[in-house]
C-alpha cells in the first residue's frame, strides 16, 4: 500500500462529513480525516494511492473544492463543474477501535488534464451517476475513478486566499 503525503491540505486530523453504505441504504457520518498508522514515524495517513489502497470499504467525503499545493501553499483550488450541490471524493473509512475513532483517507489518482498544469498526482472524483456503485462496491473501484475529460474542472485561487486579498487591499 503506498501513503502519500500532502502536509498543506486542510482539514486533516479534523471531523468532515462522509457517506457510507450501512448494508441497505447510503448513510451520512462525520470521521476523523486520517487513519492511524503502523509507523511510529507517521502519526496518520490521510491520502492513498488507489492504484495500490485496499478499497474494502468505501466512502465519499463530500466536497465543494480541494486544494492544489506547491511548496507548501495551497496556490489553487479545484471545482468539478457540475449541477450538484457538491461533488464526492473517493475514500475509504476503517471503524473506530480503542485507540482510535472512526476515520478515512482520500484516495489519490494521477492528474486529470485540467488538473495536470498543477500537479501529478491528487484526490480522486467519484461521478454523481457513479456514487451508488461506489458505496456498494458493486463495480471495480478503478473503473470508477477514470479521468475527466478537459474543462470538467474549474480552477482558482482558494476562497482563503482572495479573502485575504481583499483584506489586503483594504
């Protein structure tokens, strides 16, 4: 299993709201962002590779935007252009146990082409129509995380940042 690392992404270590399949209807939950490690050296792992992640039991972590870091800056944000509410990142969520409280990681992809510009690798998107499936298991989950096609995602500064902007130029 590869873990990847990505210090700069906000939220980790912290609660958010998930999706799970409960064995008969789609449930919402909140997890802690990371799962325990094995690793003295690493405290928990938030992103894995899903080429190589055991997906046993998946989840969606519900999103407006995810950042796109360089050296250690969230420089820009990306947006699935869609007609939904929100979109859905892929993940998978390990029961909690006495050491640890129920939580998730987010599973990585390599770049999309609107993505690629900014970097190799980043979390995977779940297509709406594909959302069931997903929770369920009922299809292989690489099948699932195909790359979008050019112009499915906008990019921008993270709001954070223009907000600060503005406070800036005040």
């Amino acid at each position: 299993m590869d873990i990847e690392t990505d210090d700069a992404l906000v939220g980790i270590g912290k609660l958010h709201r998930v999706m799970v399949w409960d064995g008969q209807r789609e449930r919402e939950k909140e997890m802690l962002w990371g799962l325990p490690s094995r690793d003295a050296d690493i405290f928990q792992i938030p992103l894995l590779k899903s080429e190589t992640a055991i997906i046993d039991r998946p989840c969606l972590l519900l999103a407006n935007e995810f950042g796109l870091v360089k050296r250690g800056k969230t420089i820009y944000a990306a947006s699935l252009i869609t007609n939904e509410p929100f979109f859905c990142i892929a993940a998978v969520w390990r029961p909690a146990h006495r050491l640890w409280p129920e939580s998730f990681a987010a599973l990585t992809v390599s770049a999309y082409d609107d993505l690629a510009p900014h970097k190799d690798r980043h979390v995977g998107v779940v297509r709406p129509e594909d959302w069931f499936d997903w929770l369920m298991g009922a299809r292989p989950p690489l099948d699932m995380l195909r790359p979008f096609p050019k112009n499915s995602f906008s990019i921008m500064p993270p709001i954070q940042q223009n907000f600060d902007e503005m406070l800036g130029a005040a």
